[in-house]
C-alpha cells in the first residue's frame, strides 16, 4: 500500500452546521397573522351590524312584493302609503307627524335616487282618495308607484 494514498479508514464524518433558526423572522409573520385575524373579525362585525340595522329594510321589501303581488287589490295600494311610513319610521329620525311638504323633503332628502315631485301627493291619494278614484288608476301608474317606492326602501340614506 502507497502511504500517500489516504485509506477508507482514515476519513472522518463531517459535522453538520448549526441549524439555521426561524425565530428571528417568525415575530413578525405571527403580528401580521394576529392583524389580519383582528381585520377579518372588525370586517365581520361590521358586515353583521349592517345586516341586523338593515332588517326593517328586508322586512319592508317582502311586505313591499306582497302587495305588488295583489296591486289589482284597492287595500294593497291603500297599504302602501303606511308601509312608507313604517320604514322611514325605522330610521333614528322624528318622521312620525311628517305630513305634505315635510314628508316629501324628508323622503327627497333620504333618497338616493330622485323622486317624482308629487311623491307625497301620490302616496296621500292612495291613502285618503275614495275606491273609484284609485280604481281609475291605470295599471302602469299603479306599476310606476310600486317601482319607485321599492327604490326608495331599496337605496335609501340611513345615517349611523
């Protein structure tokens, strides 16, 4: 055997290096894990307050198809005048003695659509005017007020 050629038995197992370590970069994934938990559960809330605050609107537009449903009915378009009036009253605002001029700068100011100028006008007929009067009503005028008072419930201004 040649000394310089270094044999099988003379080699030596080679030490592994120190394993590198996470924990100097971990802290910041877990702040940034633990601020998109607290933005999920902040959107989440929020998306259930919403829900809950608009209950009276759903609630509205159900009776609202109701009533579309049956509009050949005198006491569905009699209805629809107070089921205005309960939703707007859903809203924090004194709209319970609103009457005429008030009642349609109160319903032009919460709408986010414009409304026809004689609004009030139109829902006060449906409210007082005698059964022969509303039964002269052409069906597309009857259509037209069930339309805009569903945009109304649907897009109207509710401040928080």
């Amino acid at each position: 055997m040649n000394p310089t050629i270094p044999s099988i038995e003379q080699l030596q197992e080679l030490g592994l290096s120190a394993p590198v370590s996470y924990a100097p970069q971990t802290w910041g994934w877990w702040v940034l894990l633990g601020a998109l938990v607290v933005m999920v559960l902040l959107v989440s809330a929020r998306k259930v307050w919403q829900w809950r605050r608009d209950r009276y609107r759903r609630e509205g537009l159900v009776r609202l198809a109701e009533l579309q449903r049956r509009s050949d009915d005198l006491s569905a378009l009699r209805e629809l005048p107070e089921l205005l009036k309960r939703v707007a009253l859903s809203i924090p605002n004194p709209v319970g003695a609103l009457g005429g001029d008030d009642w349609q700068a109160f319903l032009v100011r919460h709408s986010a659509q414009p409304l026809p100028a004689d609004f009030s006008q139109q829902l006060a007929q449906l409210a007082y005017a005698p059964d022969a009067t509303l039964l002269a009503l052409p069906d597309e005028h009857r259509q037209q007020l069930f339309a805009t008072c569903k945009r109304w419930v649907e897009h109207h201004h509710v401040a928080v």
